[in-house]
C-alpha cells in the first residue's frame, strides 16, 4: 500500500543537457515530463538530482588526448564511460528543464562535482565510497520507500535505484517516466541488473492508482 508520508519521488537529472538539443541528450526524453509532473503532485516528498560537471571532469572526452564519446577508461574505482561534455556547472545544459516543475521539490541534490569522479547515483559516487548525504536526509525524515523517475533509465536511475535498495529503502523505478540511452544493451542490462537488486518496477498510471486509494 502506498504511504505518501513515508515515501520519496527522486527526479532524476532532467536537465537542459539530456533533453533533446542537450550536449547529450536521450531520444524523446522530454516526453516523460508531463508524467513526471502529474506523479509529483501525489507525493508529500520530492528531491530532484542535478548534474553539475566542473569544466575539467574526468568523464569528459575531450579531456582525454585521443579519446571520444563513449570510449571507455580505467580508473582506481573500475571502468569509465567518456561523455560528451555535458552540464558543466553554470551553464544553460546544466538547468533544469523549464518544463519540469519544481515547486514541489524540496531538495536538490548536485552530484558529479568532484573533478575526478563521476556520479550516477543520487545516494554514492562511482568510487561507492563518496556519499552525497541523500541516505541520511531520508533516515532523518523517517522516509523508507523511493520511487525513481527522469533519466537516463540505464544509467543514473539504475544506479540510484539498486543503491537506495542496497541502503535498505524499498526503491521502485517508473518505467513510463524514465527514458534510456540504451548503448550496446546498457538498458536491458540495467534493468536486469535493478530486478536482481529488489528493485522493483511499476508504472506510473498504477501508482497514481494506488495513491487514490491509499
């Protein structure tokens, strides 16, 4: 049963640069704004994610000699997808899509700061050592389910989605209001990879259902 009170909707990363005309942006992921919307009236608890590169980030391909988009990289935390240039901090592929509304949000969390890691995950960095604090913002509050939505489904949502369930919180991802960049089978994987986790899926006319009737 759906308990509003104890429950979070984490809006991930639907920002300028991964909407169409975004320095990378995920097909068609501007469509799954008005859902996410519509769901964020039915939540007491929202918290949006942001990623907020520095210049010199070392996702970046062009800071790589010789290296392009989506190569891949060793570092001390395991292997590094290379990024097109993507929402460096200050800048209009940074901000927040101007459809999405934000009035009821009351946290935003910047992640992928620190110029030698990457960040996917709302709750950890890639280095799994770095918290951004979001676990224990939720303890405080006595918050104990996360429902996931924005983008990229195989990427960022995955990722926060299996941590928050590795955390303890019951985490679900809304298919319907998430969109993936799907590179090499990255999405199929990723979903395969949240369902192992106990992560589960559900869509979003289902849980505005089950929020009517809780």
């Amino acid at each position: 049963m759906f308990q509003s009170e104890r429950s979070a909707l984490i809006v991930v990363d639907v920002q300028n640069g991964f909407t169409p005309g975004g320095n990378l942006a995920v097909a068609h992921a501007d469509q799954i704004i008005p859902a996410i919307n519509q769901l964020a009236q039915h939540f007491d608890n929202v918290i949006i994610t942001q990623d907020w590169h520095p210049d010199n980030h070392i996702s970046f391909a062009d800071n790589h000699a010789g290296k392009k988009p989506f190569d891949t990289i060793e570092l001390d935390y395991g292997t590094q997808v290379l990024w097109p240039k993507h929402c460096v901090q200050g800048t209009d592929d940074a901000a927040l899509h101007p459809d999405l509304d934000v009035s009821f949000a009351q946290l935003i969390i910047r992640k992928g700061f620190h110029a030698g890691i990457d960040s996917y995950s709302a709750f950890m960095e890639a280095d799994h050592k770095t918290t951004t604090g979001l676990a224990g913002y939720l303890k405080e509050r006595g918050l104990d389910t996360v429902y996931v939505v924005g983008i990229a489904t195989d990427f960022c949502v995955a990722w926060t989605a299996i941590d928050a369930a590795k955390l303890g919180f019951k985490s679900y991802v809304v298919a319907d209001a998430t969109k993936g960049i799907d590179l090499n089978g990255s999405l199929q994987h990723a979903w395969q990879e949240m369902l192992a986790h106990g992560v589960k899926r559900i869509y979003a006319k289902d849980l505005i259902a089950q929020q009517a009737t809780a």
